[in-house]
C-alpha cells in the first residue's frame, strides 16, 4: 500500500510542521516570570494627546 502524494497532503504536512515548529519554542522555554522585575507605582504608563494629530472623517482614509 502507497501513500497518496497530493498537494492536499503536502499542504496539511507543511501547516503541521509550522504549527509545531511555532509552539515548540513556547513549550521548550523556561518560565520567565521569576526574571521579571516588578512595575513601579511610582511611574505608571500615561496616554496623551499630541497637538500635532490631524482630525480626519471616516471617508477620507
């Protein structure tokens, strides 16, 4: 009994390895949240507004 070499097949193979070979990476790696510094409160992220922006309606995008 042979196998079926078909573009399907090739296609399914090759998304398999890339699924793997992109979740190896994450399984394989050590904990890092003992690495990680703690945040200080004492200077917390803040989101402004820049005078610079242009207002722009929906349609002219």
């Amino acid at each position: 009994m042979s196998t079926q070499h078909s573009r399907k097949n090739f296609f399914a193979k090759l998304l398999g390895l890339f699924a793997v070979a992109g979740a190896a990476p994450k399984l394989l790696a050590k904990s890092a949240v003992a690495a990680v510094a703690p945040v200080s409160p004492a200077s917390p992220f803040v989101v402004r507004n820049d005078a610079r922006t242009v207002a722009r309606s929906g349609d002219s995008v």
